[in-house]
C-alpha cells in the first residue's frame, strides 16, 4: 500500500511539474515577462497556478475514489490543498527568476559585446567603421553578367532553383525570435560581433547572431540586400541616396542611420561602400 500511495504521489507531482514548465516555456514565447507583464502576470497565474492546483485536487479525488474513499471526508481542501497550492507558486516563482537571470546574463553579454566594439583598437590605433569600411574586400565581387550566351540559360535556371530565406531566426537564451526579412534594415559585424537590426529598433537594442555575414549573404535574397563592404550589408528599403566619396568609394546615406560605435552609438552621417563593391552596388540599386 505505502509504494502505491508514493508511486501515485510521484506521478502526480511529475505531471504537475512538466505542466507548470510547458506552460512557462509556452509564455516565455508568447508573452515576455519584459513585452507584456499585465498578460503574463494573469496568464502564468491562471495556467501556472491555478489550473495546475486543480488539477492536483482532481488527480487526489480520482485516486481517493478508486481505493472506495470519499475526498471530502478527509478535509483534503482544507488542509492538503493550500499546501500543494503554495509549493505550485513556489514552482512558479522558481521559473520567474530563473528568465530574469538569463535574460540579464544575455543583455550583459549584448552590452560587453557593444562596449568592448566600442573601444576596439588595432595596433594601438582606434578605427571608426567609416574607417574600416573603407578596407579592400577579402571576397570577390561575383561575377553577375554571363559572358556565353551559351552560358547564361544553366545559369538562369540555377538560380531560379535558389530558395532565399523569407524569416531570419535570432535566437537568445529563453526564445527564438522569428523576424521577417523586411522588417530587417541591415546586418553589422563591429569587433567580430554580428548584429542583426530592424527598421523600429535602436542601435543600442541590435539583436546579437550567430551566423557570419558570409553565411547571412548566402541565405538572403540578393535582390533584397547587399553587402557594401567587409563590415555590413545593407536592405534596398533602407536606402535613401549616395555620391562619390573618397577614391571610388561612395558614401551611402541609410535610414535608420548606422551608429558609431566607438563614439558614444552616435548615428553617423553615412556608411561606405567600398571601391569595389561600388560598381556592382551602381548595377544593384538600378535595378
């Protein structure tokens, strides 16, 4: 008999558990406790709380009912219910601090990221981004015209082939965070740390990624985005005009403009295309 009742009093308790942690995993995506505490606050107590405590009370009458005894008879509301009820908030609570310490973990990590590309020296030297963007590219400008007629129907249909992505994931330590491609105004690399920003975002609030711009460029339409240099590729929508800068370069005039991140995330007046990716970039925004 004792291995039944504790058997019984295990599964319940398991089942209990597993509930309040797929009810705050599901809450945790739906409703942030940081985006929208009124909702979360009613919604973790109802199906955090609530639900599980009477589920609990109906789980005990079940089994009280199939050993022949009435639940009511042993005041189980009144005394083994509150109990349960309390070690259910505590449950709760449990989950509740450990989101807050993550997502604090997380944006500390964002901020050291910000801050150590903020004061990022090469050779004792401080470099803006207007500065660095100016370097010659690593890659190669692909070659976009075919030069055989002959060549240029394989080449059509392969691309026609190509899937681009129509949802970029971030993904942070408590949720994965679905963002359309034309929400997202460009990606950035300051200090080896790749960003991701959208258009109603500031600098400062710039989703961390873990994928390389590299990787980012194969996986995003081309049509849609390029790449204006080593350090960032930007979206056609969030071009506003260009001229000649220095050499072949051009300076790009973006909107939401690019922050400074070695002066303060001070917005910067322009970002640069490189020379060579100046022509191509010509070809790109004609269309």
């Amino acid at each position: 008999m004792y291995y039944i009742e504790f058997g019984t009093t295990l599964l319940i308790t398991t089942l209990l558990v597993e509930s309040i942690y797929r009810v705050t995993c599901f809450l945790d995506l739906r409703y942030p406790w940081n985006e929208s505490l009124p909702q979360r606050i009613f919604l973790q107590f109802l199906l955090g709380v609530v639900m599980p405590t009477v589920t609990s009370y109906l789980l005990a009458a079940v089994y009280f009912g199939v050993q022949g005894y009435d639940i009511t008879d042993y005041n189980y509301h009144l005394y083994a219910l509150p109990f349960i009820a309390v070690l259910i908030t505590l449950f709760n609570a449990y989950y509740y601090l450990r989101y807050v310490v993550a997502e604090k973990a997380y944006y500390k990590n964002l901020q050291e990221s910000n801050h150590s590309a903020m004061s990022f020296s090469k050779n004792g030297h401080s470099k803006t981004v207007a500065e660095s963007s100016q370097e010659v590219l690593v890659e190669a400008v692909a070659n976009s015209q075919s030069k055989e007629g002959s060549h240029s129907k394989p080449a059509a249909a392969a691309q026609n082939e190509i899937t681009y992505r129509e949802v970029f994931m971030v993904i942070t330590p408590l949720r994965t965070i679905p963002i359309r491609m034309d929400d997202i105004c460009s990606f950035y690399r300051v200090n080896g740390v790749n960003f991701l920003r959208t258009y109603d975002q500031k600098a400062s609030d710039a989703y961390v990624i873990t994928q390389t711009l590299k990787e980012v460029e194969e996986q995003i339409n081309p049509s849609q985005f390029f790449r204006i240099n080593r350090q960032m590729i930007i979206s056609f929508n969030s071009c506003v005009s260009f001229r000649n800068g220095k050499g072949k370069t051009l300076e790009l005039i973006i909107e939401p403009k690019h922050a400074d991140y070695e002066n303060k995330m001070v917005d910067q007046p322009f970002v640069m295309v490189s020379e060579d990716r100046s022509q191509a970039f010509r070809v790109w925004v004609e269309r």
